[in-house]
C-alpha cells in the first residue's frame, strides 16, 4: 500500500514538473517563455496553418519574430485531415511533456499555451512574450513533431 502511495506521489510530481516546464501550464503564471495574454490587449494577430503534406506535417509559417512583451494573437487553422494541436513551450518541455504523453497515453491539453483542433477547426491562443530567447511551437500528437510538425518564435 505504501508502495503505490509513493508511486502516485511520483506520478503526479512529474506530470506538475513536465506541465510547468510547459510554460507553467497549470498555475496560469508567469514563465521563461512568457504568460497568457488578453485577446482585447493583443499587439497583433498571426495566423498560424496547422498542414498535412505529401512530404509530412508542418505549420505554416515555421518561423516567427516577435519583440519581448509584444502580446500576440494566434488565429490557428487545422486545414489537414486529422486532429492537431500547438503547444507553446521551450524544446526541452515540449520533448518532456511529449515524451510524459507517449507514456500515459492520449489526452485532450487545457492549458492556455496550447489548443488541440479537429479536422477543419480554427482557434485561437493568445500569448505574451516577456523574456527574449526562442520559444517552440509544436504538435505533441504522437509522431506529428517527428513529421515536421514544430517551429520557432524567436524573442528580441
């Protein structure tokens, strides 16, 4: 009994720890990649294609500038044919929590840097950059980040 107390203390440390090295996901704070923004205080809006291809999956754009504090709009448009989802997080997070995914099998995110979107669906994330350095953005969907399916913010 003791074992599997221990066990589930373990489990849920690590699913808080990969969370929070998702931009703190959980506690809605702030992180090294930034904090939740306000649609009303946007800077500007970016829209982001989620992509099937014959070549893999991809975003469109893969690339991104943006400056530090700069709030940004992302209207996020699934024009492939399977669920994806964008993830904002560093590399490291992304692959942890990617990796913690595989492990525990599918699961929907609710967490305000990510937004999962079915065949044919838009959405929108709203974000703030507040620290300059690069942020990933990814789909964590199993083998759709290893299909091409991640980009880069770069923060100046």
């Amino acid at each position: 009994m003791k074992s599997l107390l221990v066990a589930t203390a373990l489990a849920l440390a690590s699913t808080t720890a990969v969370a929070d090295g998702n931009a703190s996901g959980h506690s809605h704070g702030q992180s090294s990649i930034g904090q939740p923004g306000s649609a009303a205080e946007a800077d500007r809006s970016v829209t982001i294609r989620m992509v099937e291809t014959a070549d893999g999956m991809g975003f469109e754009p893969a690339a991104l500038d943006v400056k530090q504090g700069e709030t940004i709009r992302f209207e996020v448009e699934n024009t492939g044919h399977m669920d994806h989802e964008i993830v904002l997080g560093t590399v490291e997070g992304n692959r942890a929590h990617m990796q913690k995914m595989a492990e525990m099998g599918p699961m929907r995110h609710h967490d305000p840097n990510a937004l999962q979107l079915a065949p044919g669906e838009a959405g929108e994330l709203v974000w703030t950059f507040s620290e300059p350095g690069s942020v990933q953005f990814a789909c964590l969907i199993m083998g759709h980040m290893e299909a091409g399916m991640h980009g880069t913010i770069t923060v100046n």
